[in-house]
C-alpha cells in the first residue's frame, strides 16, 4: 500500500480486512465443532463394540460345557449368536465409515487450518502496513496540524479536550496538561468566558457546529480575537464519536473592521455636516446611497432616489442635460453639471453644481462615483446682480466724466479767477461725491429724492430731524425713487440752487425763507411724475431775469437746458419780486413709488 493513501481509505481497507477475519472465525468454529461431533459418534461407536466385545468374550469364557443341548436350544443358541456377531459386525461398519468421515473431516479440517493460516498471515501482513500506513498518516496529519496557523484540538464526545497542536501551546504557553479536559476554556478572555462556556455546552449538547469569535489570551498575558469553529465527527449509526475545534486568528481583520467602521461613522458624520448633497453613483449615473441633506431637500428618500430616481427631483428641462453628461463622464474621467433641483420645502428648483470623480481599482476600472451637488443659485443670482452693478458702475462713470468734463469745462469759462474756478469746482465735486455716496449706500440702484435734497441742504445749512431749520421748510412724501441716471443732474441742479440762496438769495438774509415742496403725479398717459417746486421769499434787491448772473448762470443753465435734454423734465426758473421760484417735472418708475399724491 503507497503511503500516500488517505486515511479513510485505509481505513476501508482495515474494515474489510476485519470483516473477512470474522468470517474465516465463524467458518473455523463450524469446522471444529463438526469434527467434534464425529469425534464423539466415534467415540460412542468404539465405546460400544467394546462392550459387546467384552460380553460375547465373558459369555464364551464362563459359559459350562453342558451335555449336548437338544437340537432345538442348539439351534437357538446359534441364532442368539449369529446376532450378536451381526450387531458387532454392523458396529464395526458404522466404526469404520464413522473413522473414514473423521479422517475426511480432519483432513478437511486441516486444509482449512492451512489455508486460514495463510489467509490470516496474510491480512495480518496487510494490516501491519494499513497499520504503518495509518501511523505515517497520522504523523503526517500532526506535521500538518502543527504547520497551519489556526489552533487546533480535539475533545471526546462529552467536549473535554484529549488533544492540541503545537499552535496552541505555543501562542497560550500552556502546559501539555493543562488545557485537557474543559482546561482550554480558562484561556478565554473572562468577559467572553461566560457565553463561550454556555455556547460549547449547548452545541455539546444538541450535537450541533460551534462557531462562536471571542478573546484568547497568549503567552505574554495579551489577548487576542479568535473565531472559534467546532464540528462534531459521526460513527456510522450518526452518534458522535469525537470533536475537532479551530480557533482562527481574525484580531488584525477585527481591529481593522473596527477602524473601518469608525472611518465609516467619522466619514457618514463629516458627509452629514456638509452643506452639499452627497451620492454615490454606479453605471452612468444609477444612484446607489443617498445623504440624509438630499432627501431633506428634494422629499425624495435614498430608497426614491436610487437606480435613476433621482431624476424626479431635477428640473424637466435639465434631464436631458443632466444624462448626457453622465453618458460622456466615463470617458473624460470627471462629471461637470449644472442643473436646477426642486427644494421641496419651498416648492421652487434652484440651480445647483454637480460635480462628482470615479474611484477606480488598481487596474485603472472605475468601481463607482462620488459626487456632490452644491446649491449655486444665490452665487449665481449674486452674479448676475454683479453683472448690473458693473454695467450701471460702467454706464454711470462715463456719465460722471461727462459730467465732471463739462462742469470743468463750464466753470472755468465762468470764472475770472483761478481762486474762483478753485472754490467754484471744489463745491459742484462736492456735491458729486456726495451723490456717489447716497448711491453706494442704496446698492447703486435708486435714491429716494427727499434724502436726496436733505443730504445736499445739510451741506450748507443746519437741519433738525425731521429736516427742518429756521429759514427752510421742507414738504412733500418720503420715500419716491428717484433713477440713477437722473439723481446725479438733479443733485447737481439742487445743488446749484442751494448755493445761490445761499450766497445772494433766501438763505442770504435773515428774513428770507426757502420752501422747497414735492409730490407725484399721473400723467394722463399712465405715466407717474415727481413735481419739484423750489420757492424763495423774502429776498431783497433780487436783480432782474435779464440782469447778468452773480454765479456765473451755471445753475440756470443746468435746470433749463441740461434737465430737459438729458432726463426729459419739464422745468421753469423765474424771478419773482421777492425771490427765485424753480419747478422741476421729471418722469419716475412706478414701482420706486412708496407714497404718492395724485396732482
């Protein structure tokens, strides 16, 4: 036999072997006891024709020699003795046959014994290397056993340990006795020893596989995770005969499992806190999870949102859009997307950045994608309302230079001195700056006209609260837009006229006073108008409308020429006895109307 065969087939072989034995036995004692019975017929026939030898001898040696009988009692001698001799002779027959049967049956029997000694030399022979083949499995099992990494051992039926390998001595530094029995069990770390205890003898008890991780200490005193598996090992009528036990060390896949988990639970937490929607995305755009922020945000759940339901939640318009990126992201290695993405809570969608990268394997294959969405509909409205800040910052200082150019250019022309061109365009670039204020301060889009007027006036006389002073009276509503296109011309035409009251009219003289009264119209077109009247009283020695202007006429020229040209206003300048009366008519937007009064 190679030595190479499996145990269990060696063990079919020693099994035959046996059986065959046993039959070789059972055919030898029917033998033995069918020669014994013809040893004893044998016996019993010897046994018997000596006693009728002996008889006819004893008759013969003590019978008288009496006279001649009679005829009669001679002849019936003679018969008494022709049976005797035919008994002995038939005796001596059944001897002979029963002696030849013996000889038979012993030559027979002596067959037999050669050919079961040989037969029995040789399965003893062969059981001898059925025996040296199963040692040098079993030797060869233990090598094994002691090689592989696992701990192994074996207990008896009832679960107490009868063997271990080297493995096992070698990471606990037990003692070859220690362990046997239920000794293992004291290696078992003492929070886990109590449900590993009852686990064994339960799967002890109803025969069935114990699988069961728990902490084994070493050699050092440290302890490690082992997943301990037991299997029961039947006999042929299914009792079980022996258990065979492995521990595997699994602390290293424990504790990285356990990191895993927590990279999990800190990745789940930082993805939760981010503003973004996060995915994750599978085959051009199946979504396979979901964060919590999407489904708060679009009502669509992770279950909703997977394969291609997502898509419920993106605009109509933008579907189409929104798989074609996906069909091209595979090959330009990134998705780029920009689509609108309905915010359930408010019923409205809102455009949002989708962008997301492919995570690959070492062979370069994408396994799936990581994406966010991320809610640019504010940045983009911000932009757009940068891009009209620019234009409107673009159109209005080109409006300002002009401006700025032709009050240099009108002032100088007016102007005898460099002193007075120096206090004269000091003042209009004033008046300027200060428009270029009130502009930055409402967002460069519209002034209301009475901050307007009350932000030139304060430049050259003393307001209270509510705008008023001792020589000025202001009235009219709060609150009426004026364009910006037109605030910096009006702010420089109320500043014009501010300064004249001031230097030679109302606010000249201690008893001059200045009304300045305003409202809106509508206009029989549809149109809505602010009205302006300017009115100075109380002035003395005011110069006549033909007389030439102290100031240079800049401030006239202005209202009755450059509003009219530029802003359309409809406006008058007139020289009343006792001071300047200016109205200013110009056309205001409608929804720049916070109060108004129908003229």
């Amino acid at each position: 036999m190679s030595e190479t065969e499996s145990p269990d087939r060696n063990g079919e072989r020693q099994n035959a072997l046996v059986d065959e034995n046993e039959q070789l036995q059972t055919a030898l004692e029917a033998a033995l006891e069918e020669n014994a019975r013809l040893n004893d017929d044998r016996d019993r026939l010897q046994r018997r024709a000596t006693l009728l030898a002996q008889e006819l001898r004893v008759a013969r040696a003590t019978a008288p020699r009496p006279p001649p009988p009679p005829i009669q009692d001679r002849e019936s001698a003679i018969e008494r003795r022709s049976q005797t001799e035919e008994e002995l002779r038939v005796a001596f027959e059944e001897l002979q046959v029963l002696t030849e049967e013996l000889e038979v049956a012993n030559t027979s029997l002596h067959e037999t014994n050669l050919e079961l000694d040989a037969r029995v030399e040789e399965r003893t022979a062969q059981v001898r290397e059925i025996n040296a083949a199963l040692r040098a499995a079993e030797a060869s099992l233990r090598t094994i056993a002691d090689l592989v990494p696992d701990l192994l051992w074996r207990t008896d039926p009832a679960g107490n340990a009868n063997w271990f390998n080297e493995r096992w001595f070698d990471y606990t530094g037990h003692d070859p006795a220690e362990p046997m029995g239920l000794g293992w069990i004291d290696a078992i770390h003492p929070l886990d020893r109590p449900e590993a205890a009852e686990a064994w003898s339960e799967a002890v008890e109803q025969g069935s596989p114990y699988d069961h991780a728990h902490r084994l200490r070493g050699a050092k005193g440290d302890y490690r995770w082992f997943l301990v598996r037991a299997e029961p090992m039947h006999d042929d009528r299914g009792e079980v005969v022996s258990w065979f036990a492995a521990g595997t060390d699994v602390h290293d896949q424990r504790q990285a499992m356990e990191a895993l988990r927590h990279s999990e639970l800190r990745f789940r937490t930082m993805v939760e806190g981010m503003p973004q929607l996060v995915w994750r995305a599978i085959d051009s755009g199946q979504w396979t999870w979901s964060s919590p922020q999407w489904t708060d945000y679009t009502g669509l759940s992770e279950e909703q949102s997977r394969g291609m339901g997502w898509l419920d939640a993106v605009h109509p318009d933008d579907r189409g859009k929104a798989r074609a990126a996906w069909a091209c992201a595979p090959d330009i290695g990134i998705l780029e997307l920009e689509a609108r993405i309905l915010h359930a809570p408010a019923g409205r969608h809102r455009h949002f950045q989708t962008r997301a990268l492919p995570v690959r394997d070492e062979g370069g294959s994408i396994i799936e994608w990581l994406g966010t969405s991320t809610d640019v509909d504010d940045l983009l409205r911000l932009q757009h309302h940068q891009s009209v800040l620019v234009t409107e910052l673009q159109h209005r200082t080109r409006n300002l230079m002009t401006i700025v150019q032709a009050i240099t250019l009108r002032t100088l022309r007016s102007s005898d001195t460099l002193e007075t061109f120096k206090e004269c365009i000091g003042h209009r670039l004033d008046a300027l700056a200060r428009v270029q204020s009130l502009l930055s301060r409402r967002e460069g889009t519209r002034v209301a006209f009475d901050i307007l007027l009350r932000e030139e006036l304060s430049a050259h006389v003393e307001l209270d609260a509510e705008g008023q002073a001792p020589q000025v009276t202001l009235d009219g509503p709060a609150g009426v837009g004026v364009r910006s296109a037109l605030v910096q011309t009006l702010a420089l035409a109320l500043h014009e006229l501010a300064t004249n009251a001031l230097k030679y009219g109302a606010l000249a003289t201690e008893t001059g006073h200045l009304t300045i009264a305003w409202h809106v119209t509508n206009s029989g077109d549809g149109e809505k108008r602010l009205f302006v009247d300017w009115r100075e009283s109380g002035v003395e020695n005011l110069p006549g409308p033909d007389a030439p202007s102290k100031g240079g006429g800049f401030g006239r020229e202005l209202i009755e020429r450059a509003l009219p040209y530029q802003l359309g206003a409809r406006t008058s300048y007139d020289f009343e006895p006792d001071g300047i009366h200016c109205t200013i008519d110009v056309e205001v937007p409608d929804d720049a109307l916070l109060e108004t009064i129908d003229g």
